[in-house]
C-alpha cells in the first residue's frame, strides 16, 4: 500500500496532468484508484501502432502504452473467413474449367488437323468463349458455335434460318418447330429475339469428363440431320 501511495504522490508532484506510469505502477493503481474513464486510442508518437489505456482520478490522466494486437477472431468469425477462402478456391477451380476445356478443344483440333475455326471470347464473368465455323448443308453455308464456359455444359447451336420468324409466320413456324423437337429430343430448335432459327444441343460434361471428340461427333451426327431434313424444314419455314 506504501508503493501505491508513494506513486500517487509521484504523480501528483508532476507537472500538468497526464503521467506515463510504468506496466506495473498501472496494474496497481488499476486496483487501487476509481476508474472514472478508459479509452482506447493509436499512439500518434510511436513509429508503430500501439493502444492507449487511460486511467483518470482527481483530474490527473494515467496512461500505459502498449503494442497494439491484433484481436482474436470468434468461431463466427473464423467460419466467414474460410467460407471466404474456399469461395475464392472455387473461383480459381471455376476460371480453370472453362480454360481447360477450350485448350483441351484447341488440342484436339490441332491433333485431327481440323482447320476454318475461329474462336471468340465473349468477356463474361462465366469466362464463356465460342468456337465458330460453318456447316455445308444442302449447298448452304450454316453458321454455328461451340459454346464452353465454367459450367458443366458444352453448348452447340446452329443457325438454321436468319431472320425468318417474324411477323404473322412466327406463330406458325413456333408450332412446327416445336413438332420438330417432338422428334428429336436431343435436339431443341427455337427462334431467337430477331426471328432466326436456332437448333440448339447442350452436353453435360466438366473438366474430368470432357471429350472433344464427342463434341465433334455429335457436330457430325447434327449436319447429317440437317442435310436429310432441311429441304423439308426450309420448305416449312418459307410457308406463308
């Protein structure tokens, strides 16, 4: 109690009213004095950050400094920052599947020696790029794409007919398309905002599974389709 006092009466002596006490000098006065006010604040003078702990009574302000620590992180806390972590890892996971999948494509076309590909990156969050060409069907040069993005689908779509539902036919080639896929149920044949018709086919198939060969095969199967059927569809399509 004597150091306690002698402390007190240290500080009192001083000139002005706020006094640096030593670690130990504080823990005691901490025990012995009214807390009349605690705070927390940067230490503006020290070349690191460090936390200021002031004690107040009868008007002198003592304070301990002290290195500031980072605060320890609740279970609440931990569970958000590695739900955080593995977000951004599926991210990464994600970017990597569309990219695999169109340098496993490209590969494979350089392999068979398959040329007239052209290939378009879209600039979108699902990293979604097209491989695009022409099918020969019926003397008509079909356009179409190879769609690969982070999802587990590969998407095939060819442009049948430009232009050509629009108006009072619309209608009309709507329900002839949708007996079209009545028939084939692999296949999905549509019509677009600007009235062109679409023949739409999409396979499931991730990274571990995708098989550019199928890719092509099923390309192949499609344009034998089109030729054995296309003069009967444009014949539907051109209809008044």
């Amino acid at each position: 109690m004597k150091k306690i006092k002698d402390e007190i009466k240290r500080i009192e002596s001083a000139k002005g009213n706020v006094v640096l006490v030593n670690k130990t000098s504080y823990l005691s006065l901490l025990k012995e004095l009214s807390v009349l006010r605690f705070k927390v604040r940067k230490a503006e003078n020290w070349e690191t950050l460090a936390a200021v702990v002031s004690l107040v009574k009868r008007g002198y302000m003592y304070q301990y400094w002290y290195p500031e620590k980072q605060p320890a992180q609740s279970k609440g806390e931990n569970k958000m920052a590695e739900q955080k972590k593995a977000t951004v890892a599926e991210k990464v996971e994600e970017v990597k599947v569309a990219t695999e999948k169109v340098a496993a494509f490209q590969k494979y076309l350089e392999d068979n020696k398959i040329g007239g590909f052209g290939l378009q990156n879209f600039d979108r969050p699902d990293h979604a790029q097209a491989f695009r060409s022409n099918l020969q069907v019926e003397g008509t040069n079909l356009p179409f794409m190879i769609l690969l993005d982070d999802s587990v689908y590969t998407m095939l779509q060819v442009q049948v007919a430009a232009g050509i539902a629009q108006g009072d036919k619309k209608e009309k080639i709507c329900t002839f398309l949708n007996d079209l896929n009545e028939q084939y149920r692999m296949l999905k044949f549509s019509v677009d905002a600007a009235g062109n018709v679409l023949l739409t086919c999409c396979i499931p198939a991730g990274v571990p599974h995708f098989e550019p060969a199928l890719v092509i095969a099923i390309l192949n199967q499609i344009q034998g389709l089109l030729t054995a059927t296309y003069p009967e569809i444009m014949k539907h399509l051109w209809e008044k």
